[in-house]
C-alpha cells in the first residue's frame, strides 16, 4: 500500500482539477450537461484512480489504476482541445493546462515503469 497524498503527481493532478473546475464556468450554459460534466469527470478521475489504486492490496492493482488515471488524463487534454478548436475557452488557459496535464502523464508513466520492473523482480 502506497501513501497516495506523498506522490508528487497526485499533488500535481490537485491544481489541474481547480483550474479546470474555475474554468468550465466559462463554458456555454447549454454545455452543462455535456462538455462540462464530461470535463469533470475526467478531471477528478485522475487523482482518484492514483488514490484507489494506492490504497489496494498490491502493485499489480495499482499499476491498473495508474493506467486508468492516465488514460483519463489524455480524455481530458482531448475535451480541453476541443474547447479550444471550438473557441469556447481562451487557449492560453487550454494551452496551460494541457502543459501540466503532460507533465502529470510523464510522471505517471515514470513511476509506472519502476513499478512494472519492481513486479518482474518478485
């Protein structure tokens, strides 16, 4: 079992999910039920899955859930460039985000990697 608040990418997977939370007030009212609930959920489920995976019985299961909280990541960074191909929120703000969404990857991909080789040594 892992400490899930002491891994740095979920720290980092926090201040995406406000940024992104003030900036879907933004987006267009009729888009509530759409594009935005869709954003949210991608959003949260990044520091989620980290955090559930951490919290289960072995590696293996965490390395499952880190996957799932990457893939959740690229959903995201995929919504946050349609908001700005549709010009729905300013792509600096996009552009900035998307910036820390892949250095989130990287690090989630990272430790990924120690983990798989961890697992191939037992």
């Amino acid at each position: 079992m892992h400490n899930f608040e002491k891994l740095l990418f979920w720290q980092k997977s926090i201040e995406p999910l406000k940024e992104v939370y003030i900036v879907c007030a933004d987006l267009p009212n009729d888009e509530k039920f759409g594009l935005i609930s869709q954003i949210k959920r991608s959003v949260i489920s990044i520091p989620s899955n980290i955090a559930e995976g951490a919290g289960r019985n072995n590696d293996s299961e965490f390395f499952h859930f880190l996957a799932i909280a990457n893939a959740s990541s690229f959903e995201l960074q995929t919504q946050l460039i349609l908001t700005r191909e549709l010009n729905l929120l300013d792509a600096e703000k996009v552009n900035s985000l998307i910036s820390k969404l892949n250095e989130i990857q990287r690090m989630i991909y990272s430790f990924k990697a120690n983990l798989k080789s961890n697992l191939k040594q037992k």
